[in-house]
C-alpha cells in the first residue's frame, strides 16, 4: 500500500538520472539533495481497512508525504537534503528554489528537484466543488474574461540541478540555466486562499533583479493561472 506519488516519484528518477548520462553507482554516497513538491493524499486512508493483517503499520510508513522523497534518497543512498514541500500551486517550484539555494551555499552538490500531485480520490474535487472554484464549463479561461473556474489535473515532473560551473567542469548536457528564483508570503488578505497582486508583483521584481536581467529580456512566459 505504498503512496502512488513514491512510486511515480521514482521512476521519474530513474529515467533523469539516466537522461543526465549517470549511473546508480555514482550518485552513490555523494552531496545529492532530495527537493519534491507534494501534497498530502488519502490513499492510505480509502485503502486502510481493506490492508492485510500485520501489513498497518507499513502501510502508515509508506503513505507519509515525507517518504517520497525518502524513499529516493534511500534507494540511492544519496547523503544531501532530502525534503517534501507543500506550498499547495508552487510546490514544484519552491522545492527547486530550495534546491538552488542549497547548490549556491554548497549544502549539496546536486539536486533533484520538482513536483508529483495526483489525484487517487474524489475528495479534492468534492471539496472544491463545494467551494464553488471549479469551472462550470468544464475549462480554465486563463487570463480571460470569461473565467469562472479551474479544472484539476494530474502531473509529474523533475529536475537534476547543479552549479553551473560545476555541470560544465563534469561534462553535464546543460539544458538551461536558473539566473534567478524568488519566493515571498502575501501575509494577511482578504482571506487566506486569496493572492495578492501586490505581493505577486513583488516577487516577481524581486526574481528579475536576482537574475540581473529587465522585464524587456524576457521573450517567453509561462505562468500559473488557475482561471478563478
């Protein structure tokens, strides 16, 4: 009865650790810090009753969001950082700032970082529905006038991180470079699920002047837009 997310968790390292050109063996025992961005699920719970007797209390290990990243740094024996972070839509991405951080301060000397959320029951559908924040038309108008909504998905992804000296003096196939990253809490608002815009802005100032670039750098966006 382990958590699907570890399961995915891992065989998305799998597949990175040998798209990056390495080998179990030589991430063996080394600096390697573990960054996932998570959330809690009750797959354990819908499934608890129904476990085998004497199987509980693995069951309860096995179902911690804390373990998935565990689990990977167990398997490989990987010696850096290894945590779960939930910070609800920027899960993902905190967790690969924290990574950054921790490559920049020489906490680790390699990172992998990223997110999993699948949904394994009705639950959060029903209590979002409830909340009346998903669409009704079954779309997310992104940035349009027509938004009365979002819908739920699934999703999967990771990253392996070093410092970009050290990717070029190992031979690393580099397929972008973190100029920047910035992280802030819009403090009390009107309610505490709802943003703020002066906050975004100022995190979003905030990581462009950590990247040393202008707004008119940018060619591409890709941003979190939940249709709400």
């Amino acid at each position: 009865a382990m958590d699907p997310q570890q399961r995915i968790a891992l065989e998305l390292v799998r597949d990175l650790i040998a798209h990056a050109g390495y080998t179990k063996e030589e991430l063996n025992h080394t600096q390697t810090g573990v960054y996932i961005g998570a959330k809690d699920n009750n797959y354990v719970l819908n499934n608890y009753l129904l476990l085998p007797k004497g199987t509980h209390q693995h069951a309860m290990v096995n179902n911690i969001s804390n373990m998935i990243a565990a689990r990977i740094s167990d398997f490989y024996n990987l010696k850096g950082m290894s945590i779960v972070i939930n910070t609800a839509c920027s899960s993902s991405l905190v967790a690969i700032h924290q990574a950054c951080g921790d490559l920049i301060s020489k906490k680790v000397t390699t990172a992998i970082a990223g997110g999993v959320s699948i949904l394994v029951d009705p639950i959060a559908h029903i209590g979002f529905s409830q909340s009346q924040v998903l669409s009704q038309d079954d779309k997310s108008y992104v940035f349009d006038e027509r938004a009365n909504g979002f819908i739920l998905s699934e999703g999967a992804g990771l990253v392996m991180l070093k410092k970009y000296e050290d990717a070029m003096a190992d031979g690393d196939q580099v397929y972008g470079v973190i100029l920047g990253s910035a992280v802030n809490n819009d403090g009390k608002t009107v309610g505490v699920t709802v943003p703020s815009v002066q906050g975004q802005r100022e995190v979003i100032e905030e990581a462009i002047k950590k990247s040393g670039i202008t707004p008119a750098d940018i060619t591409y966006y890709e941003a979190h837009g939940t249709g709400t």
